[in-house]
C-alpha cells in the first residue's frame, strides 16, 4: 500500500490563518449574487421552449394536479424514462407559487444551478484559494451549456447538481484524508439523489472514477473509509428505497424493468426486447465521436483553459506516483465521456453532469500558473488567456448586429453596445500584455456576463414572439373553444405536443389514434375539437371529410417550425363556435 501523502492543500485552517477566510466568504457571496442575477433574468421573458420543455411541464403539471409523487405520468399514462425528482421539485414550487407559468417551471433548473455554481466556487476556495474559487463558480455558471440548461424546464440540472456535489465531496475526501469522516457521509447522501436524478445511470457517472482512482492508488484505508457505515450510506438507501417499493408495489415487474433495464441498458444494446415504452429513446441516436465534436462549442468561451488545464493533468514525466489532486477531476471527465459515448443516445445534456468538476480542475490550473506568471514570462497562460478573451470579444462586439438584424435593435443603441464591449475587450488584453493575469481575467468575465444578460434581456423575447409564442396558439385556441362547450380530443401528438396540451388545458386527452376514430369522433352532433399531429394529418386528412382545419397563428410559420406545432381539426359543430 502507498503511504498517504500529507495533506498540504489551503484547507480552511490555512485560511484561518491567513486572514483570507474573510475574502473567501466575499468572494463567495459575490459569486452567489451574480450567478443569482444571471439565472433570475430570462425566466419569465419568454414560452416553454420547443422541444423539452413543454412535455417536462406537462408531467410536472400532473403531478402536482394528481398529488402522485411515485410515478410520473403524461396524458395520464406512466412516463417512467427518469425517476421523478426533478418533476418532484416542480411540483412542489407549482404548488407554494399556486402557478404553472414557465418562470415557476424553469425554477427549480435555476436554483439548481445556482446551487451548483456556489458549490463549485466553495470548492474551489477550499481546495486553492478564494480567488480560484471565484474564477471556478464564474466559469461553469457561464459556460454556454450549462447556462442554457439552468435557464430550461428540463430534468438533466438535477444530475448535473447531484454528480457535481457527489464528485466534489469524493475529491474532498481524497485530498483531504484528516476530514473524511466529515464529506463521505455527505457524499453517500448524493449519491441517493443522482440515483432520483437517474436512475443507475446517476451513481455509475461518480462510482466509476472513483473506483480506478482507489484501485490507482491502492490504498486500503481510502476504500475502507468510503465502505464503512455512515448514516449518510443510510440516508442513500432510504432514498433509492423510498421509490423503488411505492413503484414495485404501483407496476410491479413491469415498472422495474422499464426503469431500470430498458432505459439503462437498452442505451447501450440493440436488442429488442430492451426497447423502452416510455421515453424518447430512439429520438437522440448518434456517432460515437458526438461528444468529441460538440463539446467544444458548449465549452466556449473557457475552452482554452479548460483544454490547457486538461493537456497539464498528466505530464509526461513525473517522480513520484500521481495524486488524486492532479489526475481525479479530468479522470471523472475522460471516463464519463468514453462512457457516454459508447451509449447509442445522446444529448449534449447528457455530459453535462461532468462540466462543472473540469471547471473546478481548470481553476485550480489558473491559480496555480497565475502567481508563477507574475514572476517570469509564462507563453502558455498568455496564449491561453488571449484566445479565451479573443473569443469573448468576437461574440460580445458582433452580438449587438446580430441583434439589430433579427431583434430589430435600433442601430445606435447596437453601435453604443458594441462599441462598449469593444472597449471592455481593449482594457483586458491590455492588462493581459502587462501580465496583470488577475485583472484581466476579472475584466474579461465581466464582459462575458454583461453579454450573457444582454443576450437573455434583448435576443430571447424577440426570438420567443416570431418562433416559439405562435408554436403555443393551437393549444389556446382549443381552450377557447372548449371554453365555449367544445370536446377537445387527440390524435398521434407527440410528447412534446402532449406537454403543451396537458399543460394549457389542464387535463388529459381522450385518445384517437386511428383515422376511423378520428373521423367518428368528428361525425358527432356535438361540437369536437382534435389536436392532430401535423405529417399524420396531411396523410389522413381525405379520409376524414368530415373535419376542417383552424388556421392559427402556428399557421404563419415556415414549414420547418409549422409542423412542430398540432394542426387544429374542427367538425362543423364546433366550426359554428369558432366563428367566421
């Protein structure tokens, strides 16, 4: 066995000492405050977005309609391809807020992330510094995915906070051998919630790393210190427990097996009988080199030091053995990646859990090189540094016209905006060629943030009124006329379509999935109202004399987004309600 190596990370004693306990608490509340900012604005300035969003609020609205807690469900049938936690949370701020509107839908994704930025930049302090701390919390709170999906209805923000705080508490562990018995109790407690988050899928993304780094490092105590009884083990097994006997007891076999068979397993293997029922399996099929090429993109704009920290993990030559603190962190990425790639779906969502941790090992490389730099000439950290505010300048300055063009931004106001962010690119490359690295990473980021709330407050609303508000319009006619004593049925609606319908109507739709139900249902005297999945029409519609289309403001636009959106099909008793 190798002996452990002494601790001699900044632990929080070191900052006692130091009298930067003080500043890391700042650094730390600042942190919190900005990413408060930037995941508060843009929740409520625009619609359930095409094309997660609205069949995660449909379920959510279920829920918290139907009080069952166990098994979600759509349009009145069980949804079992995650568990339930994230419909869960969602219910339950529907229900404090008594709204279903998409600000209280998206804000359990929010706070989640919220939850994770502070983590990370904790970490960060913890591990290095509050400096580094700073830097880590800005940089996954940013990163063009991660933003994204704090800012949607969407379940993947559950295991991303869930594996971030599990792969940070392992980490911590590692590191820190004197505190274990304080973080592996914590740890094993989220590892319960990945497991709700997703299933087995959910642990496997933290037991893996850690499993080859305790078998790297071949050492005893470690392993004994994870697998002792905790009540923090305890608390885990109530969790997975607490759902899986309520959704024995509910579907028995069936259940389990969807749940944990057909969409786990089925991911990886083609084989039939492992087809999931529910979900959308199928839908995300793949290249194994997916990941590989996308995230670079969802990286920006820290990819270079983000790849920099990375390339440094494991040199080429090292004396003595390598240590959990240089390798753990990249090692978590690199595994998960191989992983995720060998499953036949995916979503860039998917890598997303592992995003955060790679930022944290990123910042620990910038505190590391920074204070070096000041010293003598550092290439690589300029290089660096200089690309990552190129790319921040590039976006930032060309923004505004982007604006102007599609969110009709009046040109002075683009001019001013663009030339600001100009203005704020010269004054950090500046500070870059005079070294002060500090200042100009303070500046650049500040860019980057003022760009994102830029970007939430100008392009989002207007992008939401000419694309995704009209995709809402058939739903809302419907109610209309339901609201006048029309019967509102379905036909062949996606999942996606389904959501928007559960949640606008607010109750499940009779089913009529066939043409000769269909044409049936609008032979009747009564007024009937249809929800019909646009392709599935166009190729039944001769055989239904009987029913006639609503034009909406869906209708208006172009095909590529029109068929998203379920064409309106009325039988002449509702058509005398809709009026002329």
């Amino acid at each position: 066995m190798r002996p452990v190596t002494p601790f001699k990370a900044h632990t929080s004693e070191t900052l006692k000492v130091s009298g930067r306990r003080i500043l890391g608490w700042q650094t730390l509340l600042w942190t919190a405050l900005a990413a408060l900012a930037l995941y508060g604005l843009g929740l409520r300035n625009h619609e359930l977005w095409d094309y997660f969003e609205p069949y995660v609020a449909g379920i959510v609205r279920e829920m918290a309609t139907t009080g069952d807690w166990v098994v979600p469900t759509l349009n009145g049938h069980p949804y079992l391809e995650k568990p339930p936690l994230f419909y869960v949370l969602g219910a339950l701020v529907c229900r404090a807020t008594g709204s279903f509107e998409p600000w209280a839908l998206r804000l359990p994704s929010a706070l989640l992330a919220l939850a994770t930025v502070v983590w990370t930049s904790f970490l960060g302090w913890r591990l290095s510094s509050a400096r580094a701390g700073g830097w880590a919390g800005f940089m996954v709170g940013t990163s063009v995915l991660f933003f994204q999906v704090g800012h949607m209805a969407v379940v993947d923000m559950t295991l991303t906070a869930a594996v971030s705080f599990s792969l940070g508490l392992a980490f911590l562990a590692l590191v820190e051998p004197y505190y274990r018995g304080r973080w592996i109790p914590w740890f094993w407690t989220s590892l319960g919630l990945a497991f709700l988050a997703k299933g087995l899928v959910g642990p496997v993304l933290i037991l893996l790393p850690l499993g080859i780094t305790v078998l790297i490092q071949q050492d005893r105590e470690l392993a004994k210190a994870f697998l002792r009884p905790s009540w923090g083990m305890a608390v885990a097994v109530l969790l997975a427990l607490g759902w899986v006997i309520p959704l024995a007891l509910r579907g028995g076999k069936e259940f389990l097996m969807e749940v944990f068979l057909r969409n786990t397993l089925g991911r990886f293997m083609a084989d039939p009988s492992l087809v999931p029922r529910t979900g959308r399996l199928g839908e995300h099929v793949e290249p194994f080199a997916f990941y590989l090429q996308r995230s670079p993109g969802n990286l920006l704009p820290w990819l270079a030091i983000w790849a920099a920290a990375m390339a440094s993990a494991f040199p080429r030559r090292r004396r003595h053995h390598l240590s959990p603190r240089s390798y753990f962190l990249p090692l978590a990425f690199a595994l998960n990646l191989l992983l995720l790639s060998l499953s036949a779906e995916k979503r860039m969502e998917y890598i997303l859990p592992v995003f955060p941790i790679t930022f944290l090992h990123a910042a620990l490389w910038l505190d590391m090189r920074v204070p070096r730099a000041r010293r003598r000439i550092d290439r690589t950290l300029m290089a660096v540094l200089g690309l990552s505010f190129f790319l921040v300048g590039i976006l930032a300055v060309g923004f505004p016209w982007i604006a102007m063009a599609r969110a009709h931004l009046p040109w002075p106001l683009a001019l001013g905006l663009s030339a600001g962010s100009l203005a704020l690119s010269i004054v950090s490359l500046g500070r870059l060629w005079r070294r002060d690295f500090r200042g100009a990473l303070d500046w650049g980021m500040t860019q980057w943030a003022v760009f994102l709330a830029l970007f939430l407050a100008i392009a989002v609303p207007q992008w939401d009124r000419e694309i995704w508000r009209p995709l809402a319009a058939p739903y809302a006619a419907a109610l209309r006329l339901e609201r006048n004593g029309a019967r509102v049925v379905e036909s062949q609606l996606t999942e996606t379509q389904l959501g928007f319908a559960s949640l606008r109507l607010r109750h499940d739709l009779p089913e009529l999935d066939t043409p000769a139900g269909l044409q049936a249902a609008l032979a009747a005297p009564v007024p009937v109202v249809a929800l019909v999945e646009p392709a599935w029409w166009a190729s039944v519609a001769d055989q239904i004399p009987a029913g006639s289309t609503l034009p909406t403001e869906a209708s208006t636009l172009k095909p590529s987004h029109r068929r998203r959106a379920p064409v309106v099909v009325l039988n002449p008793a509702a058509r005398l309600l809709a009026g002329p």
